[in-house]
C-alpha cells in the first residue's frame, strides 16, 4: 500500500514538474541543440572528420587544473557551466515552488512528509536523467548526422590530446556518463533541500558558487571536478580523484543532505511565502 | 511621482533582502583581502617594481576565485532587493492602488530608475570597500607602463588615464560597473511583463549577461563577455562602441517594456 | 471522527498565535470560528491540517496523535487562503493532476465537485483567466472532491456572488448530512450562526465557545 502511494506520488510529480516546466525544458532543448552544432562545427573544422567522444568532450570536459599565479587568468569553461547551471535551474526551483504556490494541497494529500520530500527528490534524479539522456541523444544525432563514428579515429581525441584507446566500454560509460550524472544527482538534491530552507534563488547562487570553487579548486572535496573529465584520474593522474572515490563522494552527500533535510523539514512550518 | 519615488527608493534600500547582497559583496571582499593581499604585505618591494594596490585589489586581478565569483553571481545579487517589485505589486493590489494614484507613466519610470540605483549601488559598493580595505594594506603606486605587470595596456578602454591617474581611472571604471549592472537589473522589471514567476524576474539579468557571455565565447569575440570587459583590470579588451551597444540594447528592453505597459488597455496583469 | 485540540500553543518569532486551545471536535457537526483579523483562526486550521508544527500540546484523532501516529489527517479536504492552480490549465486538469496522488477518485467524481460549486467541467480557460470567484469555487471543489472526513474551509464565501454562496452553504450543510467534520471560519456571524453548531470567538489566539453573542 505504502508502495503504491508512493510511486503514484512520484508520478504526481514528474507531471506536475513537466506541466509547471515545459518552457524550461523547451529551453533546455535548445541549449542541447546549439551545444550540438557549436561542437560538431568546431570539430569539423579542426579535426575533419567527428566522433561522439570527441564531441562529448567538447562539453563534458571542463577545464585543466588551474594553477593560481599573479599571471594566471582564471575563467570558467563556458560551456560546461552552461550545460551544469541550466540544469540546476531546471531542476531547483520545483519543490520550493509546488509547496508553497500550491498552498500544501500535494504534501496534505501525502501520508507523511518524508514522502513528500523523498519523491521530490526522485522526481528530481528522474529530470537529471533525462536532462543528460536529452542531451546524448542530441549529441549522436549530431554526430549521425555529420557521419562520425563513436570512438576517434587512432582511439585519441584529438582536440584535447587524451587517449581513450584501451578503454572499456564500461570504464568510458563511467568517466563520460555516469560520474557527471552522479555529480549532478548529489548537487541536485542538495540545492532542492537548500531551496526549502533558504530559497530556490539562493539555493541556486550557492550550487553556482560551489560548482565556479571546483573549478578553481582540484580537490576531492569539491565533486565538480568529477563532472569534469580533464580532472578525473585517468586523463589527469591525479589519485585523489578516482572514479570511486567520485561516486562515494556523491552518495555521501546526496545522502546528508537528504537527512539533514528530511530532519530540518520535519520541523518546518508552512507558511505563505513572504 | 517625487512622493512615489520616496516611497520606492525607501523600498528598494529599506529591505531585509538588502543585507544580504551587501554581505555578499562586502562577503566576497574581505575573502579576498584576507586570501590575496594580507600575504603580500611582507613582499611590498621584493619584485621588480613595488607591488601596487592598483593591481591586487578585487577589480584589478582575474586570477582569483574571489573575482571570478564577484563578477558572475552580482547580476543575480543586485536584483534580489528590488527585481520582483513590479510582479508583487502587479499581483497584490498595491501597483493597481498606485496607478490610478499617480498614473502609468511615473509608475513604471520610477520602477526603473530605483531598480537602476539599486543594481548601481550593489554592484560598486563592495568594489569601493575593497579598493579602500587593499589601499589600507598595499600602497596606491602609480603603475607602470611598459613592464608588463599589468594587463592595461594602449589599447585597453582608458588605458592612458590608467598609468596617468589610476586613481580617477578606477573611479571612472567604477561608474562604467555601476552604469551597466544599474542597466541590467532593469531588466528585472522588464521581466515582470512577460512572466508571472518572481524567481524568472529576479534571474533575468543573469541570463542576460550569461547569454551576453555565451554568444562572445561562441563567436571568439571576447569583448563582448561583460564578465571579462567590465573588470577594472580588463580581462577582455572591449570598446566603447561594443560597450554602449550593450548598455542601449539592455535599456531598450527597460523601454520597450515600459512603452507595451503604459500602452495596455487591460490594465496590470 | 473524534478530533482533540489538547492544549494547543504555537509560537512565532516570540509572538503566541495560538495560547493553550483546548476543543473536542465530532463527525457530524459544523465548527464555525469568528474573530477579528489575525487572532488564529487560520493558524489553528492550520495546525489541524499538519501545515505547521505547535509548539506546546496535542492533537488527536480517534486517538492517534498527529506527528506521532499519522502528519496529515486522513480523508482530509482544506481550502486555506486564497487557491493558487497552475495557471497553464484549466480547473479540472489542475484537480485531475492532484487527485492522481490518492486516487481515490475517478475523473466523473471530479466534474461532479465542479458542477457542485457552479463551474462548467468542460471549460477551457485556463485558471489564469479566471476572475477570484471562480478560483475560490475551484478551491472548494478541491477541498470536497475526494469525499473528505474532515473539511476545513477558510473564508469559503470571499468573491462569491450570492449565488454562490448559497450553494457553498448548500455543499457545506451536504458534507455535514454525509457525517464530515467541518471547521468553518467566517467574518459573517449571522451566516457562521446559521451553518454552526458550534462557534468558537478567537481573541489573540484563545478560544471560547460563543452562543448569542454571549461566552
């Protein structure tokens, strides 16, 4: 029974999400598509001839490790927080907004409120994947399209000078997929807490801070350098940011903020906003 | 409209949510004095030309995050006092109670001067107080040119005042920054027109100037990137021309908005 | 439906909104609450509901103690504060959407709630075109779709033509005849008198009977 109320409340939300969403994720859409083309046409016309890692890269990459000099220039790779702070827009101003436009008709018509909280944050995940689902499949389109295979040619992207020649499919799937959606799931969730407590506007000034540190910072701590595939170890050799490590960091903290929420919400009144 | 403006400015700078942008800003700064230039006290005249604060404070340098986190989330920072008036005042019946008090036209003027002022004041007060907090630990020497310790150069925007009289250069810099974030954060209010959600108006400017970013990055002209150019220190050369263009085309937004309003015949929203 | 405000305090930011409320509450009877602007009707409705935590004291029903045993009352329906729907749909896909949480009901239940409180199930505007009238009725309709236990209406009459409010009168004394609990708060006494049973007069968050205008 618990069950039951459970997954229809997560179907609630995800069709609550798309109706109070659909702009966002038109948006969203476009974005993918101009990611697209801007990366195919620069790959054309400095490797000719495209591949989908090559092309993932050209997003997923990031930035190398910054090294903090009086001559130094620190800037944020573009597209990459492009890619990363639309979906924390996307995604951070629901449950904040369904709880108190709605004036708490969903959350009275729940058992308890960790149900409510525990779906908006699989609600949540489930935009994240498909945000990233989203964007692969405009990605391989594209690459289709320009007729690029999925490996680089000589197993080398050549672009960013990174041999994934020898890689599994599964260490590749890990290091181009998994590890950034893992990032983004534990940022989510904790931005979706945040914005409960001090607002989805601050929430989303923090994750932007956090994510503008990581790439500042090439410390373990600060798990946007996991989404960033210049950082990981196995293109960097930096140890401290292993793909294992990456995804126990992430669970760590999708799972304290979860609870530290789930205890502060509790505990919550509410009220009308302000 | 003088009582309305009263009433308005008393609003926008009479606001719990004042402080907390300020904190940010004068947040960020002392960080940065704290991470960056009390270090530096010993090493004064250890390097080819003494360290200068004109150099080393906020504005002066893009190699700190401190910086970098300044001139990305201050767009967002400076409308959350005053960006979502318009909507609240659209949604309650306050806008409506004050229209047919004084009218449409001052109204929606006096909407965007103070959200102007507000975005102005967010934006360069923080840079004031760090200039004045590294001044108070470096000295101010005149820099020079031609040693290649300072990105400003012949071609920068008042390159010449800056190694001539640096001191009226970052004054003058400082009321480029507040002109163009002032301009910015009316887009706050324009937003109110075509969006009903308070959180899109208040984040408005901030996809504006990302956007502004997005498309220098895209088509390799860096002087477009308001992040870049409206630094002190120039991380992106731009013009004058490139400058004013951006300046009238986010104000023509603030009219155009303006204009559809005060022309409405169904009133608010 | 036995429901017990046992000495009920909540404080905010130092201010008591609600001081020492003790009432017992029965299936089958209307529970009307008048007092003036900001003197707790609203925040004790809201403590019923489970919106916000009390600070002292206990609420029970049949009882099971909330925030021990259950958050939220069972077979609850509330109308609290002006209803906000998602303005992109019409009236009965906003219901549609938040009755698929219980699902209880089926769609013709929910066109029934909307023919009840006088609006057309088949209209296409959407909530954003709607005057506060017809959102208020579409609040209502919320609160009484899913055949509540426990009914909880705040200022149910505002924007209502007289029309309306008759036949909100009309639903309220319905739900009362099908054995809901219902707790009414109104600015109109003579309207509160003729719908109660009872009338609770809230001054600075404290509660006593009222008959005839004496306690």
């Amino acid at each position: 029974m618990k069950y039951r109320n459970m997954i229809r409340l997560i179907l609630y939300d995800i069709r609550y999400f798309f109706r109070q969403n659909r702009w966002k994720w038109l948006f969203a859409f476009m974005i993918h598509v101009f990611l697209c083309i801007r990366t195919f046409h620069s790959i054309l016309f400095y490797a000719g001839s495209s591949d989908l890692l090559s092309a993932l890269w050209q997003t997923m990459g990031g930035a190398r490790e910054y090294l903090l000099s009086s001559d130094s220039s620190f800037q944020l790779p573009a597209y990459w927080f492009l890619f990363h702070i639309y979906l924390f827009f996307l995604i951070g101003f629901y449950p904040a907004g369904e709880l108190y436009s709605g004036n708490g008709q969903a959350l009275v018509r729940t058992r308890t409120r960790a149900m409510w909280l525990i779906s908006k944050c699989i609600s949540v995940v489930v935009n994240i994947v498909l945000y990233y689902g989203c964007f692969l499949l405009t990605m391989l389109i594209g690459n289709l399209v320009c007729g690029g295979t999925v490996i680089p040619r000589g197993g080398i992207i050549g672009l960013a000078g990174i041999r994934v020649a020898g890689k599994s499919v599964t260490e590749l799937l890990t290091a181009f997929i998994f590890l950034p959606v893992c990032v983004s799931t534990a940022l989510g969730v904790m931005q979706v807490v945040l914005s409960l407590f001090v607002g989805p506007v601050l929430s989303f000034m923090l994750n932007i801070a956090y994510m503008t540190a990581s790439v500042f910072w090439m410390k373990p701590f600060f798990i946007g350098n996991y989404s960033m595939l210049y950082r990981q170890s196995w293109v960097s050799g930096n140890t401290n940011l292993s793909v294992t490590g990456g995804i126990l960091r992430c669970l760590v903290l999708a799972s304290l903020s979860f609870a530290v929420g789930m205890l502060l919400f509790q505990k919550k009144d509410i009220l009308p906003e302000s | 409209m003088k009582h309305y403006l009263r009433m308005e400015l008393k609003r926008a700078f009479w606001n719990r949510r004042l402080l907390p942008a300020l904190i940010f800003g004068f947040g960020l700064s002392v960080w940065h004095c704290f991470a960056y230039i009390v270090p530096l006290r010993g090493w004064i005249f250890a390097g080819v030309y003494p360290l200068s604060a004109y150099n080393r404070w906020l504005g002066g340098e893009y190699y700190s995050l401190q910086s970098t986190l300044f001139y990305l989330l201050v767009p967002i920072v400076c409308a959350l006092p005053y960006g979502d008036s318009w909507l609240c005042d659209c949604a309650g019946s306050i806008g409506g109670q004050a229209v047919i008090r004084g009218g449409k036209r001052p109204f929606v003027q006096t909407k965007l001067l103070v959200s102007f002022l507000t975005g102005a004041l967010i934006a360069v007060l923080p840079l004031l107080f760090d200039f004045a907090l590294t001044s108070a630990m470096l000295p101010a020497i005149v820099p020079k040119a031609g040693l290649g310790l300072s990105p400003i150069s012949t071609k920068s925007l008042l390159g010449d005042l800056f190694y001539a009289k640096p001191f009226w250069y970052v004054l003058v810099y400082l009321g480029i920054n507040g002109l163009f974030f002032g301009s910015l954060n009316t887009l706050s209010i324009a937003a109110g027109l075509f969006t009903a959600n308070r959180y899109m108006a208040i984040l408005t400017p901030f996809f504006c100037y990302m956007a502004l970013h997005c498309a220098g990055t895209t088509i390799q002209r860096f002087e477009l990137c308001p992040s870049g150019f409206l630094r002190p220190c120039q991380q992106f050369i731009t013009t004058w021309v490139i400058l004013g263009a951006e300046v009238m085309g986010i104000w023509s937004f603030g009219v155009f908005a303006a204009f559809r309003y005060i022309r409405e015949e169904h009133g608010m929203r | 439906m036995i429901l017990k405000i046992e000495n009920v305090t909540k404080i905010i930011q130092g201010a008591t909104v609600l001081n020492q409320v003790s009432l017992c509450m029965e299936s089958g009877n209307i529970y009307g609450l008048f007092g003036r602007n900001g003197s707790g009707k609203t925040m004790l409705m809201r403590a019923v509901c489970g919106l916000i935590r009390i600070t002292e004291g206990k609420i029970t029903i049949d009882g099971a103690q909330q925030w021990k045993d259950f958050s939220y009352p069972d077979g609850l329906g509330m109308l609290i504060e002006t209803p906000v729907f998602l303005p992109d749909y019409t009236g009965y896909e906003n219901l549609r959407l938040l009755s698929c949480i219980k699902k209880e009901i089926k769609g013709e239940d929910i066109r029934k709630s909307l023919i009840r409180v006088g609006l057309e199930p088949n209209d296409k505007r959407n909530t954003r075109k709607y005057s506060l009238g017809m959102r208020q009725r579409l609040g209502i309709a919320c609160a009484i779709m899913e055949n509540p236990r426990l009914l909880v209406l705040d200022e149910p009459f505002n924007g209502l033509d007289a029309d309306g409010c008759e036949q909100v009168k009309h639903i309220i004394l319905e739900e009362k005849q099908k054995g809901a609990l219902i707790i009414l708060a109104c600015h109109n006494r003579e309207e509160l008198e003729n719908l109660s049973d009872t009338i609770y007069k809230v001054e600075q968050g404290r509660f006593s009977t009222f008959t005839d205008g004496q306690k």
